[in-house]
C-alpha cells in the first residue's frame, strides 16, 4: 500500500505499509515547513516513509539547482522518525550556509566579488 500527499506546493510526502493519521499528518506538515523555511525558494522536499516489521524507516530529500540535501533514519515512532530526519538535515543546511557565506565573504575580502 502507498500513499502520497502534497501538503504544500512542492513537498511529496509518500507511506508505504502504513496510512498516517491526521495528527501525524499535521505533525509532519509543521516539521517539513520548518525546513522549508531555511533553504532557498525553488526547493523542493520529499519525505518517504516505509513500515516494515514495526521498523518505520524515512528518507528525507531537499534538492535546488545547487545543492542537495539527503538523510535515511529509523525510528520506533513517527515523532522519533521525523525529528531524526529533520535534525540531520539541519546540519547539513547549516554546514551548507557556512560554506555559502564564508565563500562569499572570501571573495569580498579578496577583491573577486562584485557589489
């Protein structure tokens, strides 16, 4: 069984073994929005969450024309499963944003950058 939803304009959220109650749903919603509020306009996410054996089993994607964004967990719950997904994620978003702006401030500091 898979199911797929769109909560927002570009985030696919897909289930397989399982359906997602409507607290898990806005619970999902709410994290993936968090996210979606750091990286650049144009990005797009995808969550899958697989069920197999009382494992749940996520894979969280942010891609953009220049960077991309990519993390597997396992979890007993839901909660547990996103809030390790969305963790990880942040950690590279931040290791992302410190490359971005130390590179552009090294090339500010070097006479390369064009105001």
């Amino acid at each position: 069984m898979q199911n797929q939803f769109n909560f927002f304009e570009d985030p696919c959220i897909r289930t397989s073994g399982f359906q997602l109650s409507s607290s898990e749903e806005m619970f999902i919603k709410k994290e993936l929005e968090l996210l979606k509020d750091q990286v650049p306009t144009g990005s797009f996410i995808k969550l899958k969450l697989d069920k197999t054996d009382q494992v749940l089993k996520g894979t969280l994607s942010i891609k953009n024309f220049t960077f991309h964004f990519h993390t597997n967990q396992k979890a007993s719950n839901i909660s547990k499963l996103i809030k390790l997904l969305r963790n990880q994620i942040n950690e590279q978003i931040l290791d992302w944003k410190r490359t971005r702006f130390s590179n552009s401030l090294l090339k500010h500091l070097s006479g390369n950058y064009c105001a």
